[in-house]
C-alpha cells in the first residue's frame, strides 16, 4: 500500500482581493472565468482555491478570477502550510 504525504492544512476565510496569483502560472484563462463564474452562480462556491501562507494561488487562479467577475470579497481558501518551493510549483 502506497502512503501519501499528508501536509498541514487549514481553512481560513481570506479576502479575494489579498489572493495573489501564482507567477508560473502556465494558463491566463480569461474567458473560462467567465464560463466557471456561471457555475459558481449554479451551483455555489464548492472547490475551495488552494493557497500557501502568503496567499499565493497553488491551485484555483481561474476560480478566483470567476469570483472577482461576480463581485465576491471574501471566500475560504484551503491553505497549505511549510511546502518547498519545489512542493509549489507541483501544484
């Protein structure tokens, strides 16, 4: 049986606005915001964005995108504590 790593995490309630964007970021995916801004409107904020302690976006940068389009200022992020920068850039 394989083990899988297990990093602290926590959820904190963070402003949209403090939300930084990871720099290696490979997509810009203006208009999928738009279409995942819909969804967001259907079907609530389900699939919290992922976050390292300085709030940098690991995982959700088009999430939160969709979330500054409908106006939204605050949402709890899934944050990940004490990841290498190696960790980071897996993500």
């Amino acid at each position: 049986m394989t083990t899988i790593p297990n990093p602290k995490k926590t959820i904190e309630s963070v402003r949209v606005k403090d939300l930084k964007p990871y720099p290696g970021n490979p997509r810009h995916n203006n208009q999928s915001a738009k279409m995942v801004a819909k969804s967001i409107e259907r079907f609530g904020y389900i699939n919290p964005v992922v976050v390292d302690e300085t709030l940098t976006i690991l995982a959700g940068n088009t999430r939160t995108k969709a979330l500054k389009l409908l106006g939204i200022k605050e949402i709890e992020v899934l944050m990940v504590h004490d990841l290498t920068d190696e960790e980071k850039n897996s993500f």
